[in-house]
C-alpha cells in the first residue's frame, strides 16, 4: 500500500477508537478537553497548570484536564496514540518527528524570551568541573525522548555543549524525567554527574544541596553563545487530523491559554506563585522569586512571532544538523493563535 494512503487509513481507524478523546461534552454540557504537559511543577508550564486552577476553562464552557507526562516526546505521543487532545512541549521536537512521519502540528506558542535552563553539577564534583569543557567523559541526566525524536531539552544541551566545545558523543546520556523526583534522584544516587533542566528544577537542587549551578541559560551572556536564540522553546501541539476534527476544541483551548497568560504578564509574581497551588511555603516562593528573575519567560500574548519562527530554524540547524528538517513554519498552524511580525 502506498504510504500516504496507509497514513490516511489508520489515520481514520484512529478516529475511530477514540471515543472518550472525542466525546465533545461532560455531562454538564462543557467541552471536556485533555492535555498532557511535562511535570509536575516545571515552570514553563506554568500558565496551562493555571487554567483550571482558576477556572478559566469552565468561565469559557469547557473543562481542561491536564495530566502529566515524563517528557514533551511522551506527552506528545500519547497524544499521537489518541489519549489526548493536546501536548505542550518543545517546538524543536515537532520537526524531528514530521521527519518520521508523524501527523504533528503547533497551535499556539508558549515561551518568551527567556530560556530558564541551566546545568547543575554534582556537588561532591564541584572542584572537578569547573566549567562545560570539563563535562567530556561524564554523565548528563535530561530528558532523553524516545526511538522516534529527540526531546528539546537533549537538543538544547547538544546546542550548548557545542557551543563550549563539547560534542554529543564526548558525553554519556542518562534518561530522567521532567520532574523533580527523576532529577534529584539522578545525583543523589549519583547516576549522573550533573543535570540539564529547567526551573524551578535548577534552582532546587541547588538549594537543596544537590548541586552547583554550571551554567545558566537565563544569564544573556551565557544565551547569547546559542545560534537562534530566539527560537520558539515550547509550544501547544497536536495532530492535524484532530484540529480538522475538532475546530472547536482548538478554538477554545487558544483562548484559554491566552486568557491565562495574559492574567500571568498583569498579576504579581506572588499571586501567581500562590495560585499555582500545590506545594510548600518555601516552593511558592521559589516559583515567585523566579517569576520575578525572568518576565520573559511567557509568550505575551498567545501569538506565533515571525522573528521566532526564523530563530527557531536557525537553532534547528544548530541542535539536529545530521537531519534535514521541515521549516519551522510548515509546523504551524496559526488560524486560532494568529501571529505578529
């Protein structure tokens, strides 16, 4: 059989076994929407955990359920399995799988300008390692994804490590999850030599006396090494198969998402840290002071940005340059978000 006409028939035998995904309304009569995100706690995130928790999704007719995923690549896939309607994750993973023939597309943006990422190094290493030049031969703990891409965050480590003259396979890998259960565990059992996360993850172990902080993405001197800086970090993603399905539930998502970032860019840090709920005094305000380290870390307003799309390109090129990759463009599908120049 050919390839597009085999894609397109378990595209529709997909459709077919999924109907708890694409039953359009809870017994309330809202539109039950299902997304899957990396955590829990991981701060880019941060404005999808927000929706239900203020309940921007019922004040629109709709309930959000989030559910969290050890990477954007599981996230995503789950949804490509039809678990989900929607995954948040990093934009630079969608090209990787389009390359395989994944049925991927981005919706709406979710970074800003800042890239809250950093390299924590085992603090009994602390003298050993001194800067990323020293990480050759040694063991990086990130998320890793899976046999069909690679995870934004292993991309975005290969892209600094080059950029210090390191190369990827001057390294070992070692898998974790997003979340800080894999994280810590990675240097506390001392599996891993130094970690490469986001915040509040980079931020927490270093206050927890795991580790010292290596390298800091958020620092412009240290971002300004990494070609296409600019680049679109972390998206909303689905399938082109489900947005042609459910218009509607694409619709209502995008003005979910931009009624909470928006509240997010207008409230003060520590409001916002305490409406993310879960977690201890001391977290909420870790969550507060790092909001307030970096104002750019969410998209302003929900729209794609033409220099980001030409940034994200440009750090395509940078973090997989052993594939050809589909322009950054081709993966989005602006209808609803819209976009800006």
């Amino acid at each position: 059989m050919h390839p597009f006409r085999r894609r397109i028939l378990q595209a529709g035998l997909g459709a077919l076994l999924l109907p708890a995904v694409a039953r359009p309304q809870t017994d309330d009569g809202e539109t039950l929407i299902r997304i899957n995100i990396p955590g829990p706690q991981a701060l880019p995130f941060l404005p999808i955990d927000l929706i239900p928790l203020l309940n921007f999704d019922r004040e629109m007719g709709g309930r959000l359920v989030v559910r969290y995923k050890t990477s954007g690549v599981h996230a995503i896939e789950d949804v490509l399995a039809g678990n989900a309607d929607f995954a948040a994750l990093g934009f630079s993973t969608l090209p990787v799988l389009a390359a395989r023939g994944k049925d991927v597309v981005a919706i709406s943006p979710l970074s800003g300008r800042t890239p809250p990422l950093g390299v924590i190094v085992r603090k009994d290493l602390a003298n050993a390692i001194r800067g990323l030049r020293d990480m050759k031969g040694r063991t990086i703990a990130t998320s890793t994804g899976s046999i069909n891409s690679r995870t934004y965050l292993q991309m975005a480590a290969l892209v600094v490590l080059r950029a210090h003259g390191v190369a990827g396979h001057q390294v070992r890998w070692l898998a974790a999850g997003q979340n800080w259960d894999s994280l810590s565990g990675a240097l506390i059992s001392k599996a891993a030599d130094a970690v490469f996360c986001e915040e509040p993850f980079t931020s927490r172990l270093v206050r927890n006396g795991l580790g010292v902080l290596l390298t800091d993405l958020t620092d412009p001197r240290v971002a300004a090494r990494i070609p296409g800086l600019g680049h679109v970090r972390t998206a909303v993603a689905t399938t082109r198969a489900m947005a042609h399905r459910h218009p509607e539930k694409v619709e209502l998502f995008v003005r979910m998402l931009r009624r909470s970032l928006v509240w997010v860019q207008s409230s003060p840090p520590e409001l916002v840290a305490e409406k993310a709920g879960a977690g201890t005094a001391e977290e909420r305000q870790e969550r507060a002071d790092l909001l307030r380290k970096m104002p750019g870390i969410y998209n302003a307003d929900g729209r794609f940005s033409e220099p980001q799309i030409a940034a994200t390109d440009i750090f395509l090129r940078a973090a997989a340059p052993d594939m050809k990759l589909a322009a950054a463009v081709s993966l989005i599908d602006d209808r609803w978000a819209g976009s800006r120049r």
